[in-house]
C-alpha cells in the first residue's frame, strides 16, 4: 500500500493521495503523474498562467489543439473538484479574473492537466466500471473522442463528441455496443469501434494489476469500482479511480 511516509514532509491534498494509490498498484508511475497533472501553489497563480499561455501558443504554431482543465484544489476534497476549461487565450484571462475576484483564499493549490482534441491524433478519453460477478469482473465502457473524462457526465443527444458505451461479462469475453453516438461526419462507425477496440486491448493488457487493485477494495467489502483514463494513439494511461467509499480506502492505511 502507499508508503505515506515518503511524503511526510508535505501536506497532500486528498484528491492527490487517490492519483498516488494508482502509483502504489503500478497502474501509473510517479513521473507520469507529474507529466499529466501540473500543481501550483495558490501565490503561484502567474506562473502557471504563464505556462499554458506558452503551450497555447505552441499548440498554435504546430496546429494542434488541446484543451486545458484547471482544478482549484481544496486539501479536504477528493473528488468533483471545481474545473474551468480552457480552449484559447481568452478563456485563460476569464479565469485568471474569476480566480483572483472569487477563489484565490478558498484553495490552497491550483492544478491543470491537457487534452489533445484536433482530429489528426486518435485521442479518446474514457471510463471502466468494475463489478465482481462470478466469471470475476463484470465491465461497462464509456469513451468519448477528443474531449477530457468529465465531459461524459454532460452527455446527451446533442453532444458534439462521439461516444460509445459497450459492456461484457468478464475479461476476455467479446464487448457488446449498447450505445454508439457519432455527430461527427468526418468519422465513421467502423473507425469509431476500431479505435474502442484499440482502448480494449490497453486495458486486457494491464489486467494483472487492475485486478490486484481491485482485489484491495474488495478487501474493504467494495465490489464496484471506476477508473478513468486516456490514450492518445498507443500512449495510454489510467488517470483516476473511483469507488463507492474512497474515504474508506484513504483512511486504510
């Protein structure tokens, strides 16, 4: 389990110990969480305005497109953190004023990861839930293209993002397509199911060690769980983790 004591000299925010549960079961290493997550004091406001005004004008230059979450980071919350999402220059300096008029004394750490969402890149973000049955896990899928995971939780019949939800009865075993939604012309059905299967093949290939996870929380009597993640082309990562008690498995140790 994690080794808090190699960060005793830090106060960690909660929802920064769950990133480090995933570092524990290997499911992520510790430099590619400091990759995909900046964090920043709240007095280092500036500078981290000043990053990704530089990286939006990178992405401008390449002709790439991303969009850039900022998350206001209390130490006692682990979880629906507030986020303003960031396309352009503009909506950094809308949030750069909101921040310093409303939200500057109430969070001790300001944090910002980044999404690639242009079409010349296969980039998909998703969720895999996790229920023990007894063929193991049973597992729903949710992916969406070129949006981060939260936007899944805003999904309706006029999204602008594809999405597909698929279910199966344990690993191994073919995945069924319950739902596919495709608003975009650009992109085919038949791409859009090569490119989930693509996802499926990353996550058959980490199964050890999400079942391992899993097995921690089921000794903590929690038999349904959540993780998060992205892929861009074959770089694919498991970014998050959810369960019904996250508390319960923080305090354990």
């Amino acid at each position: 389990m994690i080794n808090w004591g190699k960060y005793m000299n830090e106060r960690l925010p909660l929802k920064w110990q769950k990133y480090l549960l995933l570092v524990d079961f290997n499911l992520i290493s510790l430099s590619e969480l400091n990759s995909q997550i900046k964090r920043y004091k709240n007095n280092e406001l500036y500078s981290m305005i000043a990053d990704i005004r530089e990286q939006i004008l990178y992405d401008q230059h390449v002709q790439q497109k991303f969009i850039y979450v900022v998350k206001c980071v209390p130490f006692d919350l682990h979880f629906k953190l507030p986020n303003y999402r960031i396309f352009d220059i503009s909506d950094l300096i809308h949030f750069e004023t909101i921040y310093n008029t409303t939200l500057a004394e109430k969070y001790p750490e300001i944090w910002y990861c980044k999404t690639r969402i242009d079409d010349s890149a296969d980039s998909v973000a998703g969720r895999i839930y996790f229920q023990t049955n007894e063929l193991g896990y049973g597992q729903v899928i949710e992916q969406i293209w070129n949006r981060s995971p939260r936007y899944i939780d805003t999904l309706s019949s006029q999204s602008d993002f594809p999405y597909i939800r698929a279910s199966r009865d344990g690993w191994s075993r073919k995945y069924v397509i319950e739902k596919l939604h495709n608003p975009c012309p650009s992109k085919s059905t038949v791409q859009m199911q090569r490119q989930f299967y693509r996802s499926v093949a990353k996550i058959e290939g980490m199964r050890n060690k999400i079942e391992l996870f899993g097995e921690f929380l089921e000794s903590l009597d929690l038999a349904i769980f959540c993780l998060e993640y992205k892929r861009i082309d074959d770089d694919f990562l498991i970014i998050d983790w959810d369960s019904s008690n996250d508390m319960k498995v923080l305090k354990s140790e």
